[in-house]
C-alpha cells in the first residue's frame, strides 16, 4: 500500500471542511478540554488515523497530561488508576458509538453516562464522536501525511 498523500480535501472542498470544524467546536464546548482530547485520541485510535492520533496527543501533551495517562488511553480498561468512573463511562459510550452499526450502546453504558453527564452534554459527546470520526474517514481516505511538527487545530 502507498502512504502518498491522494488530495488536499482541505482546499478541495473548503465550505465542507469549514463545516465540519464548525460542527467540532460546537458538539465539544461544553466538555472540559482534557475529556475532549481523550476521546477524540481514543476514536482516532480506533479508526486508525494517525494524523489524528498525533495531533490529539500533542495537544493532551500540550495540557500538561502525564505520559503515562496519554498512553493508557488505548488500554483504558485495565488502567483504573489513570481514569475514573467519569472517564470511563465516556470511553464506554464513545466507542459503541464509534461503533455503529456494527454494535450499538448498551442501556448499561447510557445508564452509566447519564449518572456522570447532562442529557446535554450527552448529546454533545455523542455529536462530538461524530464529527472525529468523519475527519479520522477522510484523513484516512485520502492518506492526509503526518506533519512534521504535530497539527494543532484551532
């Protein structure tokens, strides 16, 4: 497989790319940074986008977050010392989300979020979810190269 980059979707399709940002800041504004981040590294994880995985760990690295902390995101699971029932009841949800429609989010995993998040922000996250997924999908499609230096959205 060739790791060359195919288009520039950026430049391509500006008033999409504008749109989707647009729909990440929104669906992100109410949950704090370092959540954000975290989820939005553990779907890239999942859906194999490194420009995404990079750019997600520079900022938590930005935030002060311990590297050990970035590092257990991946086996979030077996690393109850680095996240609590909060966190963890956001990876949860995040990933059966990420997961449609090959799997669904339990009512054990809403139930779980709803003891930690507004119904609000629930909708958020779930928004939020959405919109990395759609950017790991055409960084991925369209093979967008790992910068030099990490990218830093804003």
């Amino acid at each position: 497989m060739s790791h060359t980059a195919r288009l520039d979707y950026h430049a391509l399709d500006p008033k999409s790319t504008k749109a989707l940002s647009q729909l990440s800041y929104a669906a992100t504004s109410g949950l704090d940074r370092q959540l954000r981040e975290i989820v939005n590294l553990r779907i890239s994880q999942l859906n194999g986008c490194a420009f995404c995985i990079d750019m997600h760990w520079a900022d938590l690295v930005k935030q002060g977050v311990e590297p050990r902390r970035i590092n257990a995101v991946a086996g979030w699971r077996e690393a109850p010392q680095f996240f609590g029932d909060r966190e963890r009841a956001l990876l949860a949800w995040a990933e059966s989300v990420n997961a449609v429609p090959h799997r669904s989010p339990s009512d054990e995993e809403f139930a779980a979020m709803q003891r930690h998040f507004s119904d609000e922000q629930i909708a958020s996250i779930t928004f939020a979810v959405g919109a990395i997924r759609a950017w790991n999908m055409l960084n991925a499609s369209f093979r967008t190269p790992m910068p030099e230096v990490p990218y830093s959205a804003g």
